[in-house]
C-alpha cells in the first residue's frame, strides 16, 4: 500500500487528494505494472518504405525519370494513387471507407504510427479498455453516420448511458451544466451566484464580446467564471485564454438566467444539455475497437509507420515516395518538417496554427460515484477531468485523469500515454486563417478534412459525417 499521487502541477508541488473528495488523502493499492509515458503522436516517427511497411505497396508508378542510384530508388519505391489520404484517425479511415463502399480503390492511406485510430484509440490497461485519447463517447445526430458506424459494430455491441457529468466547485459536487445546476448549492450559494447572473453583460443587454474570456464574464457572470470557467479551461488549454475567440461556442450549453432561475426554484435542470446526453459505448471493448475494424477494412491501402514528413503541394508528393492526383490532409498541417510549393501568405496560415496536447494517465481505486466523469477546476490539482471506467465500461475498475502537458508531473506508477495533438486552439483570426489556405490549397488539388484538416473542435461523429460528404463530392468529380 502506498500514498497515491493524485495531482501535481507544473512548479512540482505534488499534492495527494482523492478525486471526488479532494480534501481527503487516498491509500490505493500499489500499481504494479508500470508503462512508460507512451508518445502518441510524438516522437515515434519512423518514415519507411513501402517496401519496409505493414502491407505491400499497391501500385508501383513511374513518377521519376532519372539515372543516380538514389533516384533509382526512389524510382522503385515509389506510389502514386488517385487519393493520397495523410492521416488513419477517424477522418482519415471514414474517407478511405467511405472510398471503398463508392468502389473506388486507387487510394492509399499514410498513418504515422503503428495502429490507426489517432485519438479514438484504445489500449488494454489493468486488464479493461482504457482509451488512450481521453474520454470518448459516441453521441450520433446523423442516422447516415450511424449505419455506416454500425456496419463495423453493429448496435447490439454498444450500451447506451444517460450522461451523468459533475463539477468540483470548491469541495461541492454538483451536476454538469452548472449554471442549469446551480439548485445543487445551498441557498446561500444559490443566492451568490443568481445574483452575479443578473449582472452578467448577456442579461444587461450589452454586445456579445469577441474574447473567450470577456465571453465568459458577458454570459455566465463573475462567479462562475472565476470558480469555474477560466480556472477550468486555462487548466484545459493552458493557454492565455484571452487569445481564443468566441466563434466556437455552439460547443456549449445554451442555459438562459430565466432557466437557471427556474431551476433553482423547481430544483431541477432547464435548458439545454450539453453534448452526449446520452451516449453509446462498447459493451465488451474500448471506442478504438470500432476504428480498429474500420481500420482493417482496408487491407493494403493503410499504411503503418509512415510518417509524411516532406510535402511538395504543387505536385502533391510525400516524402519523395508517394503522390496523389488529389490529396487529403487530415493530419496536423503543423506536423510537416518540410513543406514546399506554398507562397508565404499559404506558409503564414500554417504557422499561425496552434494546439494543445494532454495526458491520460490510469489509476486503479473503485470510486465512489455514479458519474461518468467530473470536471475539476482546482487550479492545485494537475488534472481537469476525471473519467470513471467503472461507470461506463463493464467489468473494469479504475479511472484515468486528463492533464494538459505543461502540467503534469510524470508518475512513475501510473501508465500513461501522450497526445500531442489533443485540442486545435480556436484563436482569433483562425476561422480567417482556415478559410483562405483551405480554399488556396483546393486549387492544388489538396483537401483539408477532419480535427486536424480543418483545424477544428470536430467531434468522431462530425469527422465522419465530413468525410462521407467528400467521398461524395470526390466519387461524383
Ligand atoms: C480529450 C478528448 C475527448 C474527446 N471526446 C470525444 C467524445 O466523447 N466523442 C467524440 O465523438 N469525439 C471526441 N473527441 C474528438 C475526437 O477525438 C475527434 O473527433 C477525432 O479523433 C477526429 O479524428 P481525426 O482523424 O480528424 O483526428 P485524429 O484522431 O487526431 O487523427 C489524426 C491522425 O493523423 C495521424 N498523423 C499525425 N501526424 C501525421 C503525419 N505527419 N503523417 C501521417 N499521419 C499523421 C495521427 O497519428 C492520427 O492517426 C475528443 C477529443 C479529445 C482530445
């Protein structure tokens, strides 16, 4: 038995609380197994051949006209397809997919690590599904989605779940919106907090503000901005909040004061929920089983370990190896080391370009709640969400932690893994920025598509639905 590391944060000031009662210390059973911080998306960079890679190369086209050995080479590698997709995370594989079920089979797909999936991945941790990306749920609007979801995992293989998510405000836990939940206070509190929603700019009747952070203040109040929002999400982006935009707030839930008020006074939720109020997840699985089957459906046109490292634009080549007549990024147009064809105002768009990149990180204790996940404000605790396994996944124990890297202290203990590319930041001028490369690039014959292609906060379902509209777009050019 020993003292659980439960949070640290960036200066090194370890701190040993339980999740759900942060004031209480936690005695968990020794971990026994330790992995190492595992680089996703980082680090494992290994560019090989076709020759070298998963699957045998598809096509062998003569793109090279030339005499030196090296040019011979390159010469022999070399693959050039129809559809060159960069990228095997969900938007990628859908797209390929979506390809395959049109019956166009001149594509091939470039994944940079060893397993396709990116963020929607899954790896087995403590003897249950842990996903590695972070909490993934799978909340569908789209009924073309859900076919083509459940036509690699059928519907009879997922649970569903009422969203149960919680807020740590200052030791109390109460039910995610918070401000359709402020009726879980006491009256006190309760009393607080309307009053700083009277006051709040939306209720004043003055001009939404085009900064994250004026936004917060202008819609929710002071109160829950300071015990809330912006620790929360400077917790969560570790980012200064106040270069991010308003433009992306659809995201959020839309509570009105006179639904707050109201449910204060009824003692229940009004208003509109936030995402996944209801979900599906994998009865026996982790979520990166249905990319794994998508994944394998594609036989010899997904290539593993295959890193695009240089990109000629102009001729859409990858790495000298492979080229396509059209191209689809959906990996991060910032991962590239060397890109060419581009004009300056093109480069400017790329390199305006930010992300955030966080941690998942597994602990084994039974925790005593019925929530899915809580969202941790507590600018002392390393972590801003928990994820309750046991909740969601049957037969598991344990629960995982979310931590922005600037923050969090590697615990030596605890297997966790890496996502360097977990958030695109919504930065003011991005949607600008976004618009002009996307629209200059279509002239090239290169497609953004996805989280990364888009740069965008595009949930697994969006991503989908994306790229089954391309591959229309595409099959019917
Ligand atoms: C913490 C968190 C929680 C989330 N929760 C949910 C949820 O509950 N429900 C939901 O539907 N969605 C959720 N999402 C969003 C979901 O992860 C994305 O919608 C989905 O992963 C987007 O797929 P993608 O293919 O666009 O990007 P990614 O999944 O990031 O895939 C990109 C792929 O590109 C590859 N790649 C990167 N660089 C290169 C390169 N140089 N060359 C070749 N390949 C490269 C990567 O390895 C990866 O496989 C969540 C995201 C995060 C971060």
């Amino acid at each position: 038995m020993r003292l659980l590391r439960s949070g640290a944060i960036s200066h090194g000031f370890l701190v040993s609380r339980s999740p759900l009662a942060p004031h209480a210390f936690i005695v968990a059973p020794l971990w026994g197994r330790t992995m190492s911080l595992e680089p996703i998306g980082r680090g494992r960079t290994v560019s090989r051949t076709p020759a070298q890679s998963n699957h045998p190369p598809k096509k062998i086209a003569p793109v090279l006209i030339t005499h030196s050995k090296t040019d011979i080479v390159t010469f022999m590698n070399s693959q050039s397809v129809k559809y060159l997709i960069l990228g095997g995370g969900p938007s990628g594989l859908s797209l390929a997919a979506a390809l395959l079920r049109a019956g166009i089979e001149d594509f091939l797909v470039l994944e940079k690590e060893s397993s396709a999936g990116g963020l929607c991945k899954s790896e087995e941790v403590d003897g249950s599904p842990f996903d590695t990306g972070g909490g993934h749920f799978l909340d569908v609007r789209n009924p073309k989605v859900t076919d083509f979801l459940f036509s690699y995992m059928p519907r009879s293989e997922w649970d569903e779940y009422h969203r149960d998510s919680r807020i740590d405000v200052k030791g109390t836990i109460i039910n995610s919106p918070i401000e359709a939940n402020i009726w879980q206070f006491d009256i006190d509190t309760q009393i607080e907090y309307l009053k700083s929603i009277t006051k709040a700019g939306c209720n004043m009747g003055d001009p939404m503000p085009e900064r994250f952070t004026d936004w917060i203040y202008w819609k929710l109040g002071k109160r829950i901005a300071d015990d809330y929002m912006i620790p929360y999400n400077k917790k969560m982006f570790a980012e200064d909040l106040d270069s991010l935009g308003t433009y992306w707030l659809n995201k959020l839930p839309d509570v009105s004061f006179e639904e707050t008020l109201r449910s204060c006074l009824e003692r229940r939720a009004y208003g509109k929920q936030p995402g996944h109020a209801v979900f599906l997840y994998p009865k026996k699985y982790g979520i990166g089983e249905l990319w794994r089957r998508v994944a394998d459906s594609l036989g010899d046109r997904l290539l593993l370990n295959t890193g695009v490292e240089k990109l000629d634009f102009k001729t859409r080549t990858v790495n000298d190896t492979f080229s396509g007549e059209i191209l689809i990024n959906t990996a991060p147009w910032t991962d590239f080391q060397s890109i060419s064809g581009l004009d300056e105002a093109e480069m400017d768009a790329i390199h305006s370009l930010r992300h955030s990149s966080i941690v998942t990180e597994y602990h084994p204790e039974m925790l005593d709640t019925k929530s899915h996940w809580v969202y941790y404000p507590d600018p002392v605790l390393s972590y801003h969400r928990i994820l309750v396994r046991h909740n969601f996944c049957p037969g598991s124990r344990g629960y995982w932690t979310e931590t922005n890297l600037t923050r969090y202290e590697k615990n030596p203990d605890a297997p966790a893994f890496l996502n360097e590319y977990a958030y695109p930041m919504n930065t003011i001028g991005k949607q600008e920025k976004m618009a002009f490369l996307l629209s200059s690039l279509e002239k090239y014959g290169v497609y953004g598509l996805g989280r990364w292609g888009e740069w965008q906060h595009f949930n697994s379902d969006v991503v989908v639905e994306r790229a089954m509209a391309l591959a229309e777009k595409l099959a019917s050019s």
